[in-house]
C-alpha cells in the first residue's frame, strides 16, 4: 500500500477574515486560491462548492493543483485505496486520458481525484530527478 506523506507547512494559515473574494472575474489562478485558503481553514470540498457557487468537482480540481506544490496533501483528497488504484493503472498504462482512466477505474472515482493523483505523481517524479546526481 502506499503511503503519502503529509507535506504540512509550519506557518499557520492566515485567519479566514483575510480571504478576499474581489467582485467580477478572478484573476488565472485566483480562484483556486481562494479554494485553497478555505480548504486549509477547515471548509470541506462540498462547504467550499456551496459558499463559492461551484460544483464539488471544480473545488477538487482547484485543490488537485496545488498537490504539485505540495500545498494539499494528496491524502486529504483521494483515500489510499483509491490512490493505490489509480497509481497502479497510470503506472501500467502512463499514456492514458483521464476519460480512460475513470473507465478503468470506475464510477467511485472522480476527475479530481485522477488529476490529483496525476499531480501527485508529477512531483514524485520531479523530486526524484531533483535528488539525482548532475553528471
């Protein structure tokens, strides 16, 4: 089974009075940022979608982008069956699309979390060619 290790900062989040929503449309990438400032106060996926007027699957492909960066921990969005799952079907067949992958995979898995775990999967692999030798 594998195991994900929680990537915590040490700064506390800032206190949730500090999360600005600005009228009209967000900025690239502003809007998973406020998804994410929710998420790391404690909102759940489904609180998130509720308040911001999205769908649950648009807020776990906001959080999914940031398990590159190690600021979500894929753990907190995919349980480790289903990331054993996903892993294994992408390590047998990388080249497969996200639609593919759900076939294999089954109804009980969403995009995000296939995308989270693409994600996942994408840091591993940069923190293992970051880790070898330059020669």
């Amino acid at each position: 089974m594998l195991i994900v290790e929680k990537n915590k900062k040490s700064e506390p989040p800032p206190p949730p009075e500090e999360i600005v929503v600005k009228a009209g449309k967000p900025e690239k990438g502003e809007s998973a940022k406020i998804s994410l400032q929710m998420f790391k106060h404690g909102k759940t996926i489904a609180d998130i979608a509720t308040e911001r007027g999205f769908s649950e699957s648009t807020i776990e492909g906001h959080l999914a982008t940031f398990v590159t960066t190690g600021e979500v921990d894929l753990s907190d969005l995919v349980n480790n069956e289903m990331i054993d799952k996903l892993i294994a079907i992408l390590t047998a067949e990388p080249e497969l699309l996200s639609a593919a992958i759900k076939e294999k995979a089954g109804e009980e898995v969403s995009y995000g979390a296939i995308k989270a775990v693409l994600n996942y999967m994408k840091l591993i692999k940069k923190e293992t060619v970051a880790e070898q030798p330059p020669f």
